[in-house]
C-alpha cells in the first residue's frame, strides 16, 4: 500500500468515526438537553416539588409517578395544553360542586386525569363525560341515561353525580388511595382485597390490582404536578385559546323544540350540540327533576329570551319577570360574577375506621360543611338585551340600585353586559 493509500484509508475512518460520533452527540443532545433545557426539566427539582405538593393522596416518587409526571409535561404537551384550556371553562364548575359537597378541590383533577376536562369524552370501554361514568354508575347516582339522554354527558349534572359517588366511597374507605383506586376498578374489588389480606391499606393490596389501578394514583399525581407547575415547563394554552367566554348553565323542567330555537335565535344547532351532548333529540322533552343547558352567557340570553317567551302563556304568574324567572328556571349557575373558593385551613372529614360491609352502607349525610357563603340566600337575574341595573332593580320587590351595586361588587362605572348573571338577595 502506498503512502497515498494509506493516508485515504485513514481519511476514511476518520470521517466514519466522525459521521458516528455526529450521530451519537446529536442523541445525547436530543435525551439529555431536550429535556433539562427544553422542558426545563431537572428531576431532582420536580421530586422536591412533588414531595412539596399539597396532595390528598401519598407522596410518592417512585418511577411510576415519576413517568407519567414525564408523560404529560414532556411526552404529550399538546395533551397537557388542552386541558388547560379547558380546565378555564369547567374547573370553576367542578370546585363550586366539589366545595358545595365537602369535598377536596384537588378531585377537580380526577377529571383531568379521566376525560382531559372534554364532555364529550366516551371510551371504548362505555364510559364517558367529564368523570368518565360507566352507564350503571351514573344511574346509581341519579343520573339519566337512555337512547334519548345521557346525563354523563352534562357537565353539571355528571360532576354532581361524581360527587355523590366520591362521598359514599370515601364513607366506604375513609383513605382517598383506595377511594381513586376504587373509582377505577370498582369498589367492591377493593373491599374483597381489603377483606382477603385482612388489610385497611392500599400499599398492601397494590400488588394484586390491575397494572391499570396501579399506575392510577401516579397518573393522578403527574396531572396535578403539570396543573401546578405547568408553567415552569412553559406549557401554555395557544394564543387564540387564552380567553374564552364564560358558560352559564340553567336549569329548566319545559319541553323546548330545537328546531324553532335554531330558526329564531341565531344559536346554531353545531353550537348547541357542542355544550349539551347530553341531549340527543331534536325537542328537549321535561324531566321531573328538571334539565340543565349550557351556552356561553352571549348565547344564553337569546335561549332565556325564547324559552320565556315560549312558556309566559302556560303557567299561572302574577304578571312580572320575577315571577316569571322564578316559575320557568328554577337555577342559575354562572361564573361572570367570579367564584370564591373556600379558604385553605377548611378540614375534610377523615374517618378514624372503616366498616368493609357495602357500599348500601355508606352514609353521607352527618358529612360536616364548610363554613362559606351560602349562594342558596341569593336568586340569579340574566341580563338581557338593552337592560340597565336601574331597570333590574325595578324589577324585584324592595330592590334598590344601591343594593345590586353592593351584592354583585359593582360600581356605576361597570358595564353590565347581556348574559351577565346578577345576584338578587332572596
């Protein structure tokens, strides 16, 4: 071989090694720096942080919380994104329902861990909505569902249902480690392990639940790490998506045919399903216990406008818009006037022991309150078009302006806007 050979040969292996070497720096790159300074993730700080979290559930940094914290601030950061877009619409909803059942507010990411806070969410396993309820779960706990309406589609009463549901297993269990894992297995599963091992704890009958119960409460923490500290991963909602208007839900017990409201309001029929998948029919049948309808509040006033003006000729009133409101909507839930969560130093109860009889046992109704206001005291007016404060006021009996300024915090400055909810004290 001559020197020229030689020198080629050694000018092939070079570039060889180079082109290898390239290759596995740009690998150590993308595992190593697209995680510590991508996604600003450095696992020493996230385990302090978890272990620094207020949760109502065990800390625990094991690999399998530590992966599906990985999972929703690294691996699926569109996924993560979406729920705090939606966490914007109904985490008020949920924390106002949580707080009015006595319940942890942190069970509002129970439903971000189960449908990504999507309504219309529904698993090939049959469960579906916010809180993903199998069919018999939600019948069990007072919701409807048959071919013509499926309440767990309903934000308002699924998370009602939800609440219900999490009292009796947490007066099954008193420990919410084995309330989440029986929420996802079912609750008499657990009570046999409970019974089998002759155990109250979930660490010890862990092992013998499904792979899918197992890595429940790691899930449970990963999404309430990312709801925490979403931001220092610089996982934000998409510009367009920042604002999005406020949903009023009423509740109503009057037939309303969908066909006419779409021709005479212009609530388009893609918009209506979009907020009330629960209904399934085109004419929204009675309901004893009355129906809730959600629509953004600019919306809900066309539907309060037609709904009022459908009925006003078939009930008994005593000719004016209190008695009116009072006769046809029989709830307001909106969140234009902004909702007061309960103060941190609340207790939850806890039970001390546990009777593993069935869940026919629980009893949920000695479950102390929290010592907030109570917006039963008030009734809800919706503002509609071309109404001033002045004009509400008139309204209702022994109602002043000063009185409306003082219960909604308002000034003479503020505009009231049509769809807002203003509270009239009863």
């Amino acid at each position: 071989m001559t020197n020229r050979h030689f020198l080629l040969f050694i000018l092939l292996i070079t570039c060889v090694f180079y082109t290898r070497a390239e290759k596995a720096i740009d690998y150590f790159n993308s595992a190593f720096f697209s995680e510590k300074i991508l996604y600003n993730y450095y696992e020493d700080v996230v385990i302090d942080r978890i272990n620094g979290m207020n949760t109502i559930v065990d800390h625990n940094t094991d690999s399998d919380v530590l992966d599906q914290v990985k999972r929703y601030i690294i691996n699926d950061r569109n996924g993560s994104r979406s729920i705090l877009k939606n966490g914007e619409v109904y985490f008020p909803l949920i924390e106002k329902i949580l707080q009015e059942n006595n319940l942890p507010s942190q069970l509002r990411n129970l439903a971000a861990l189960e449908s990504a806070l999507n309504p219309r969410a529904q698993s090939y396993a049959g469960a579906a909505g916010l809180w993903q309820l199998m069919p018999e779960t939600g019948r069990n706990n007072g919701l409807i569902v048959n071919k013509t309406i499926d309440e767990r589609l309903d934000p308002v009463a699924s998370t009602k249902a939800a609440a219900i549901y999490l009292n009796k297993l947490f007066e099954l269990f008193g420990d919410w480690n084995l309330v989440l894992a029986a929420y996802n297995c079912g609750e008499y599963k657990i009570k046999n392990l409970l019974e089998e091992n002759n155990t109250n704890s979930y660490h010890v009958i862990k092992k013998f639940l499904p792979k899918q119960t197992q890595l429940f409460i790691p899930t449970f923490l990963g999404v309430s790490y990312m709801l925490e500290y979403y931001n220092e991963h610089n996982i934000l909602p998409v510009e367009s998506d920042v604002y999005l208007e406020n949903i009023t839900f009423i509740k109503i017990d009057r037939a309303v045919n969908l066909g006419k409201l779409f021709k005479k309001t212009h609530i388009t029929k893609e918009l209506f399903r979009t907020y009330n998948a629960s209904i399934k029919q085109n004419t929204i049948s009675p309901l004893n216990k009355g129906l809730y309808i959600g629509l953004p509040d600019s919306m809900m006033v066309s539907f309060v406008e037609y709904y009022l003006e459908a009925h006003k000729e078939k009930v008994d009133i005593d000719n004016n818009q209190e008695s009116l409101y009072r006769k046809l909507i029989s709830e307001v839930i909106s969140f234009s006037r902004p909702f007061q969560p309960p103060p941190p130093e609340v207790k939850f109860k806890r039970q001390a022991t546990v009777d593993y009889k069935s869940l026919d046992y629980a009893n949920i109704k000695d479950k102390p309150v929290a010592n907030v206001e109570n917006f039963k005291n008030y009734q809800y007016h919706l503002v509609r078009i071309g109404e001033s404060l002045s004009e509400i006021a008139n309204l209702y009996t022994n109602v002043g302006l000063n009185d409306l300024m003082e219960w909604n915090q308002l000034t003479e400055n503020d505009e009231i806007r049509p769809g807002r909810v203003v509270l009239i004290k009863k």
